[in-house]
C-alpha cells in the first residue's frame, strides 16, 4: 500500500513525519534520527496494523525517507509502537478545563516563591 508522508518538523539531525494511507486517513507518525552511521527511527502505528503492514511501512520509510536523506549509512533501527492517538498537548494552550489544577509559570520552572 503506498503511504504518504507528511513532515512535521525538521532539525539538522532529525526529521518527523506524519503518515497517511491511500484513503487520507492518518495511520503513523514516524521520528527519524540520524547518525554519522545509524538512523534510529520510532514508528508509532494505529492499533490494529499487522506485522506484514508494519513491515511494509518499514520498508517505505527506507526507501523513500531514509536511502534519499543517508545513502551511507550502515543500520537502519526501528523501535515500533501500536496504539492510538489520546490527544495533542502544548503548554501554550489556552483551553484547559480544570484551571485550579495548573501550576503557576513559577511553578511549572521549579521556582517558588
């Protein structure tokens, strides 16, 4: 199954994708690490993917992210978890349900007054 691979951040060592089956449906999100010879890579997949498809995807991911970013490279590591998506945090966000349970931006740095 051909995959699409969205990137949603990038540093000079490190990329992260976000991964969409044929239909558009977000099935993974994958962190890329690399090394002067190894790329770590953890790949976090919708619960009900099988191993023939985890592998599948494995082989994707190398192809087209890692081959084309490090063609030299000597191991390709891929830690892989199953699960599903709770949410998205930020520490920026403004909607929280229970404000009386937030530290203060003092606390929250290990500063108390």
């Amino acid at each position: 199954m051909p995959y699409r691979f969205e990137r949603d951040a990038r540093t000079p060592y490190s990329e992260v994708y976000v991964i969409e089956n044929e239909e558009g449906d977000e099935v993974g999100r994958i962190d890329l690490h690399f090394t002067s010879s190894i790329v770590y890579a953890t790949l976090c997949v919708v619960d009900d993917t099988d191993e023939d498809d985890v592998q599948e995807l494995i082989d994707e991911i190398d192809e087209r992210l890692v081959l084309t970013a490090d063609p030299y490279r000597e191991d390709f590591v891929v830690t892989v978890w199953t699960g599903r998506e709770t949410g998205v945090y930020s520490e920026d966000d403004e909607e929280v349900e229970d404000e009386e349970e937030l530290l203060t931006d003092e606390e929250q740095n290990g500063h108390r007054g």
